[in-house]
C-alpha cells in the first residue's frame, strides 16, 4: 500500500503540472521556432554567454566584444542577440499553453527561458519541504515574464509528466496544501523501499545492509530522473535550459561487495494459483527472488562518484544548467558530502548553489538576478568534419579578466544526423499536405493520459458554450459519488476577464454544461475550470474556444446508454456499449446533407451514420448518430458534407472507442 506521503507527492505533481499547462481542444497555432539551419553542411552552432559583474549580467555589449573558440581555434560570429528577461510580470498577463506539444514548440524559441523544479523528495525532510514553500513562490513571481515556461518534476515522475507554463497559481496552492513532500527523514519512505528490505530478508542483524541498499535505490532514482530530464530537454532545443534542483544533497558512494550477512533467496520451481508452473514468484506480491538478485548486484555494482561524471558531461554537451537550493539551510550534522555534490553539480554546469545558508529567499532572489539576460552567439565552425565529436567551447569579453560563464561544450553530428536533419530542412519548406481526417485525429493526443477531468467548448449563437466531464476511471473508482462543485472562469485572449460562475456536477452524473453570453466579444476565449467534492477531491481542465468560419460550427457531443438517454460529454472517448451523438451548429443553410464513418487512415467505412436536424433555442443543429457495438478498439473519424451558397463545406469529428 502506498504512503500517505508517497499519495501527497503524486497529487502535489498532479496539481502543479494540470496548472502549469492547461489542456485546450482548439485555439491559434504556436509560431515556428527558431531551429538550427544549414549552410554548406555545416551546422549553426548557438553558444548563450553570461559576462557578469556583481552578480549581474553586464549589458550594452557587441559582437565585436566577444571571442569565440571552438577546441582553441577562433571563430566568427554570424549572429548576435542580447535577450533581456522581463521579470516581476504580473500574472493576469502570463499566458499558459494549450497543450504540452505547444509548450514544447515555445521552449523550442531561444527568445524563451526554461525552468524545470526539480523537487527531491527523496533527500529533503519534510521541515526542508515547509520551509521551500515561499522561496519558489517568490522565485517563480520575481523571475518569470512572458517569455518564460517552468514546470514541477518529482523522482517520480518522468519527461512525459512535464508539462510547461506561466501560471503560479495553482503551484503556490498545492505548496501550501501539500506541505510535507519531503521524505528523506523516512527509513522506509515508499514500496521500493520495502521490496529491498523484502528482498533482504528483514531481519534485524541485516539492517545496517538495508539502510545502504535503500539509500543507494535512492540515489540511484534521483540520477535516473535526471539524466532522464537533461535527454527530454536536449530533445526540445539546443539554447540552455536551466533545472533548478531542490535537495539536500547526497553522498556518491563507489562500488560495493555483496553484505556477508546477505542470502538472497535462490530460484525455485512452484505452481501458481492458476495451475501454471513458475521459476520465482508463486503468488500476486510475493517476493521474486530473481528479481531480488538482480536488483542486489545493479545497487551494489553502482560507482556514483563515476555516475556524477557522467551526469556532467550530459548536462554540458545538452546546454543544461543546474541551479541548487539546499531547503534545510545550515545543518546541526556533518552533511559536508551531501552539499559538496550540489555545488559540483552548479559549479561544473554554470549555475548557482544555495547551500549552507538559511535565507532561501534571498537564495532564490540571487538566481533570479543572475538569470536577468544572456547574450546568444552563433556561428558556422571552421571545424566542418561530421565525426560526432566533443567541441570545447570558450567565449571572453575583450577587457574582462574575470571568466564569461558561458556554454562549454557541444557535439559535433554525425554524418547521419547531418542527413536526417537535411530532410527535416527540406521536409519544413516542402510539407506534406495534411489530410482534413489527420488534423481531425490529432485533437486525441491533446487529451491527457489519467486525467480526471476532460472539457470541451464551442460557440452556438452568441453563447459560449463549456461541457466539463469526470472521465470513467474517476466515476468507477467512487471518488466522485457525491457529485462535484464546478467553479468556472473565462477570459478573452487579451486576458480581459469575461465572467467567473459556478455549476454543479449532480450525484450519479458525469458532466456539466455550462452557457456564457459572450456580450458581443469575438474571442477567442480561454476557460479554467476546476472541480471540487466534499471529500476535498479536485481536478483541473481549461479550453480555448475560437468561432469557426465554416458554415458547421464546433459541435456538442453526447454519450448514449439508450437512444433517449442522451448525456453531454465533454471528451471524445467512448465505450462500445454507447452510442455517439454529435450535432453541428449551422451558421449558415446548408443543402445536400451527408455523412460517413472514417477510419483512422481516412478510409471511408461501411457502417452508416444516421443524420438529422434539430431546431433548439432557434439554432439549427446537424445531428449525427452513430452505434458504436460494432466497432473495434481504435479511433475514427465522422464526416459531414454539405454545400451553402453553392459552396462545399464539411466538417469532422474524432473519437476514440475502447473496449
């Protein structure tokens, strides 16, 4: 069973990462980001340069300030930028994305700055975890500005949980509810914990063994998730990133023999409840010996003092940059190992340590300055040979004897990189012509795995209109019985606040619509909503919503048990005993009505879709109906066509049937 910490940790993320980046089904594309671009085969390399003096970046500088190297060889510079970080901006005017994808193609913009909150849960005690709370809150206000994305990771969680935005909000909320992530004070803190302790046998003469091998799995994660972090973002741009790591450190043990007291269990020959033979486990939750061995000798045979390396040498090769606050401050015990392996990691990576002080503000408030701007170099290296090498990189400002903190290192593609990304080149300026069913499709991956609640918005008339749904897994598991509180707010794209209201999602319900006269305003429009129940569960959605230009207009989706049982629905996941309902409002008469079932390669298929029309609140709606039963596990697509003014006009919908 799990932890009531380890739970507080899972829905502190939960709610820091729904927060940060808000789900949207529509609203405008991001703009194209600035990559790397080729000149006879040779790669822009960027190089982002801090000259600084007490503590602040040193402004008004030139390109002809600058030198640049690459393995001691002088270079030229062919692009220049300084970029001024605007700070202390308000929140009503930061802006979070629609999605994780959209929040990757602005980090991909070197005119955006990147923070990753790197909470480690498994190295600060719980009095570290309180005292952080107002420290990050004041560094996220003082430093983030418009052009800023942050996201929260704990060691248990990975890059596909990140999720990057502007809003502090929700973050400052889950802090001070949620007070007590830190678990380093606990010997056992989490299910791995006590599966090595299993795997050891338990007993007390044993337990100094135990101690080692749980700290060891501890480190270990710790590294894992880093190292995990530091390849996600390389992925997403080459310009820096910067992780603002917060621990209380850890020793980098070397490598160990096995305990002599330790007797891992040997394999053994057994049958299962279900009458099959097995070599290990028995029964559900029985200790595997197999992978008690296994798990033995990986935590034993690791060097971290070697890992640590290896850890910087990805970071600098990946442009990361490591920030650190140690939240216990000045420490009473001799943690000399724990704080020396935070400061190398800042010291060999640019950053900042904030240890062995117990002003975390002021800590934070230093960061923040030294992350005010940075000069951005690029240049064609003389070096053109394709060999995947290590370059060391040196930059220094004519008349300046202190050193320019700047990025160190990079490698150099390989002759198959340099090809793939000249097709990646050719492939964005002759693209592919995207198939209507395609974008269609691509509305499913905005929805989030896990997610409690899903939203949908369109507009019909002068009415903006919201359906909020609890997904299925939430329903069954019976945390929302009672029914939930909706509380809605909604602004315009400038950040003009429409209206905020109230709803209810009734006991035994699923979903609530909510209508908004838009008073005349043309949008788009960005809604927020959050659920609560009564046993203090919550959840967090949000939506953009434009108007559509074609004649159908965004349409409203149900869910059917019956053909008279319709129920408003506010995600497009459907079960094969239900039926879909979707009805199109018209903005305009359309003649010669059809409609068909696609597949997901948009081949048309032969089940028939029934259409109809619906006069409601004097709005006419298109309305398809289709049976799901026949349908297997996958994603489809509704078509409806028809002409107005004597113009064709179609519109699709997606939806994914499980099983």
């Amino acid at each position: 069973m799990r932890s009531v910490a380890d739970v507080r940790t899972a829905v502190l993320l939960t709610g820091m990462v729904l927060g940060a980046s808000l789900q949207a089904q529509s609203g405008a594309p991001a703009q194209d980001p600035q990559r790397p671009v080729f000149r006879a085969g040779t790669n822009l390399v960027r190089v982002d340069a801090y000259p600084s003096k007490d503590g602040r970046i040193i402004q008004g500088l030139k390109a002809e300030d600058f030198e640049l190297l690459e393995d001691g060889v002088a270079q030229k510079i062919d692009s220049f930028q300084f970029i001024e970080y605007e700070q202390h901006t308000p929140s009503t005017e930061r802006r979070d994305p629609n999605s994780q994808r959209d929040a990757f193609q602005l980090a991909a913009d070197p005119a955006y700055r990147i923070f990753v909150i790197y909470l480690d849960n498994l190295h600060v005690q719980v009095t570290g975890s309180h005292q952080i709370r107002r420290p990050l809150v004041t560094f996220l206000n003082r430093v983030l500005g418009r052009n800023d994305l942050f996201g929260v990771l704990t060691t248990k969680h990975g890059i596909n949980d990140l999720m990057l935005g502007q809003k502090t909000e929700l973050i400052e909320e889950q802090l001070a509810k949620y007070w007590d992530w830190g678990q380093g004070g606990r010997v056992l803190a989490d299910d791995e914990d006590l599966y090595i302790a299993a795997c050891m046998g338990g007993s007390p003469g044993q337990e100094p063994e135990v101690r080692d091998l749980v700290a060891r799995h501890r480190i270990d994660k710790v590294f894992s998730g880093l190292e995990s972090l530091i390849v996600g973002l390389a992925g997403i741009r080459e310009e820096r990133k910067n992780i603002l790591l917060i621990s209380d450190g850890w020793p980098l043990p070397g490598r160990r023999p096995r305990p002599a007291g330790a007797k891992p269990m040997m394999p053994r020959t057994g049958v299962t409840d279900a009458g099959k033979i097995t070599l290990g486990r028995e029964r559900a939750g029985e200790i595997d010996p197999r992978v008690c061995e296994d798990l033995l000798l990986r935590l034993l045979d690791i060097d971290f003092r070697q890992r640590m390396t290896e850890l910087l040498r990805l970071a600098r090769e990946s442009n990361v940059t490591f920030y650190v606050i140690k939240p216990s401050g000045l420490s009473a015990t001799r943690d000399t190992a724990q704080v020396d392996s935070l400061l190398t990691l800042a010291n060999n990576t640019d950053g900042v340590a904030v240890v062995n002080t117990n002003d975390l503000t002021g800590g934070a408030i230093r960061i923040g300055d030294d992350l005010s701007g940075s000069y951005v170099l690029g240049y064609y290296p003389i070096n053109t040979k394709a060999d995947g090498r290590i370059r060391r990189l040196t930059v220094r400002v004519k008349g300046l004897k202190d050193p320019v903190r700047a990025r160190r290192e990079y490698r150099a593609p390989t002759e198959e990189e340099v090809a793939s990304m000249r097709a990646a080149t050719a492939a964005r300026a002759n693209p592919a012509p995207v198939a209507p069913s395609e974008s269609a499709l691509a509305e499913l991956k905005r929805q989030r795995p896990g997610a409690a609640l899903h939203t949908r918005g369109t507009i019909v008339g002068d009415e903006l209109v919201i359906t909020t749904e609890l997904t299925a897994p939430e329903v069954e598991a019976g945390r929302w019985k009672t029914g939930a509180d909706v509380q809605l707010m909604v602004s315009t794209a400038d950040g003009e606040a429409l209206t905020s209201t109230k709803a209810r999602i009734e006991a035994g319900a699923r979903a609530a619509t909510i209508r908004i006269p838009l008073q005349k305003k043309a949008g788009p429009f960005e809604a927020t909503l959050r659920v609560r129940n009564d046993m203090d569960s919550s959840a967090q959605d949000g939506v953009t919503v434009a108007r559509r230009s074609s004649a159908f207009g965004d349409p409203l989706l149900y869910r059917l048990a019956t053909p008279s049982s319709a129920r408003p629905a506010g995600s497009p996941q459907f079960r094969r005993t239900e039926r879909i309902r979707v009805q199109w409002p018209l903005t305009a008469t359309v003649d010669e009505r059809s409609a068909r079932l696609l597949g997901r390669d948009g081949v048309p298929l032969e089940l028939p879709v029934a259409l109809s029309q619906l006069e409601e609140g004097g709005i006419t709606f298109v309305v398809a109906d289709l049976n799901l039963a026949p349908l297997t596990a996958g994603d489809y697509v509704i078509e409806v066509n028809g002409k107005a003014s004597g113009k064709p006009e179609s519109a699709m919908l997606a939806f994914r049937v499980g099983r």
